[in-house]
C-alpha cells in the first residue's frame, strides 16, 4: 500500500490527479491508442476469418506493427493514469481482470499474425479458432476497462 | 433547446436509461467496441491510401470500410442513447457540439471520398503518388477528422464549466 501512495504522491502522479489538463489528456491517449491496438487487431482477426478475403493476408499483417504502437501509447498513458489514482485503482479487480485480458489478446494476435504470414492457402480450423478466441479476449478486455470506472 | 431537453429528460427512455444502473456502461462499452472497429478499418483503409502497406492494392482494401460502417452504426446508436439519458449534459457542452460538427465534417469527406476518389482509385491508380491532391487531403482529413473525434468524445466530462 506504501507503494501505491507513493506513486500518487509521484510527480507524474500530482500531475495526472490535480492539473487540469493532466488526466483528461492521458485519457484520450489511452482511447486513442485501444483505437489503434484493438481495432486493428480485430481487423486482423476479421481478415484470418475469411473477410475480405481478396486482399492477400500477408499483405494486411503489417498492420500489427501499427497496432503494437497503439499498445506502446496505451502502456504510457495507462500507467500515468494508474499512477493518478494508484491508491483507489491498486484495490479494483476490474483492472486486473484486465491485465490479464490483456496478456491473453496481445498473446493470442501475436500468434494469428505470424499464422497470417505463414499462411499462404486456406487457413486450418485451428487458426480459425484462435482468431475468434483474439477477438473474444479483446472484447473482454474493453468489458473489463469500461468496468473500472463504476468499481469502488 | 430547452423544449428538447425537457421533451427528452421526460420521454420513457430516458427513464429506461437513469432507472437501471447497467444501461450506462453497457452503452459505454458498445461505445468503445463501435469506436475500435471504426477507427481500426479506418486506418487500414486511409493508410493503405497513403502507403503503409505497399502490398495492398487501393481497389481491394475499401471492403474494409463495411467494418468501419458497422463501427459508426454502433457509436451513433449508442451516442443517440446517451444523449437521450443525459441531454442537459449534452446539449450544451461545447466538446459534444464540436464532436458533432466534426462527425458532419467526417461524413461529408467521406462522401467526397467515396464519389470523387475512390472511382480514381477504382480506375487504376494503385499507390498513393497517382492519386491527385484532393485524394490526399481526404486521406490524411479523413485520419485527423476521427482522431479528433475521439480525443473530443474523451474531454466531454471534463469541459463542462466552459
């Protein structure tokens, strides 16, 4: 618990939770960059799942360099936010329930993408699966984040 | 203004929305999961415009914007509930009216892009340098358009004693 308050007491902390600016600019970051990282990764999954199946799938996987940006942005202003409210947001299960979430997408699309440029024909029923299951772990991810906002 | 406010803080909805504690953030995550699938098929499709991944061709890659429609079906119903559920917040809050302006903005670029770029594209230019100047400027209006929508949706909360 010392720990958590000394992260408030921090100044990225005093930042975020008293200037004005601080935290809803951290908070739009962090839209933004779950913007680019989930929305991506989706698109990613959507593609390994036969949508437009046109365009080759190697051809959109470099796409996930862009969305692991996305994930860079998120993981600065997710922890200038945690360091904002660390006391309060140290204690709320929603957040972890999304740490986890979040390891099991990022490993999940990992994996889809290097089947996406491996893949050159149909794609098996197995990595079929494991793009559903990304974008599942996604979806609960953002559950789990809009959830820490109404957990006290 | 006033008469739409009272009209919708008295309709049956809007008593649906602020009577159950879950409608709010089952909205809000609809919001996000509307949000990513926009922004996510949008990017794909602009930056394959603009040139980041070579390897797509510019008359294939607009099949993604269905998911982007999706995504904008999603935020504007759910936006249109949360405006319902709250309109003294909404209707005078100067990030909501600039949002909406930008979304109007957004729509109208998209028809540009739709009716004036995207039969070039359809007609044979394949990368980015073949596109006129106009094309361009959608693309990259089209990217600077949503992400200020995003970051104007965020500052909603904390912009309402301006």
């Amino acid at each position: 618990m010392d720990i958590l308050f000394a992260l408030e007491d921090s100044s990225i902390g005093v930042m975020i939770s008293s200037s004005i600016w601080g935290y809803p600019i951290a908070l739009s970051l962090h839209a933004l960059g779950m913007g680019v990282l989930v929305g991506i990764s989706v698109m990613l999954a959507l593609r390994i799942l036969g949508f437009a199946d046109a365009i080759p799938r190697s051809a959109v996987m470099p796409y996930w360099r862009l969305a692991q940006a996305g994930f860079a942005l998120n993981l600065i202003s997710g922890t200038a936010l945690f360091m904002g409210s660390a006391a309060s947001l140290g204690l709320n299960w929603a957040l972890y329930a999304k740490f986890i979430c979040l390891i099991v997408s990022l490993f999940l699309t990992y994996r889809m993408v290097k089947v996406g440029y491996r893949t050159q024909g149909d794609v098996n029923r197995k990595d079929r699966h494991l793009a559903v299951a990304a974008i599942c772990s996604w979806v609960a991810t953002i559950i789990f984040g809009r959830l820490i906002g109404y957990i006290f | 203004m006033e008469t739409m406010i009272d009209i919708l803080s008295n309709s049956a909805l809007n008593h649906f929305i602020t009577s159950h504690s879950w409608v709010w953030p089952t909205l809000e995550m609809f919001h996000f999961l509307g949000l990513c699938l926009l922004l996510g098929s949008l990017l794909i499709v602009d930056l394959s415009v603009i040139g980041f991944a070579p390897n797509i061709s510019l008359r294939l890659v607009d099949k993604f914007i269905i998911a982007t429609l999706i995504g904008f079906a999603f935020n504007a119903a759910t936006g249109l509930l949360f405006v319902v559920g709250d309109p003294g917040r909404y209707f005078i809050n100067i990030a909501f009216r600039i949002k909406i302006l930008l979304i109007t903005v957004a729509g109208l670029n998209a028809l540009y892009f739709t009716f004036r770029v995207r039969p070039r594209i359809q007609a044979g230019a394949s990368n980015f340098n073949e596109l006129s100047l106009d094309a361009r400027l959608s693309t990259a209006l089209s990217l600077c358009l949503w992400t200020s929508i995003i970051v104007l949706g965020r500052f909603i909360p904390y912009v309402e004693d301006l």
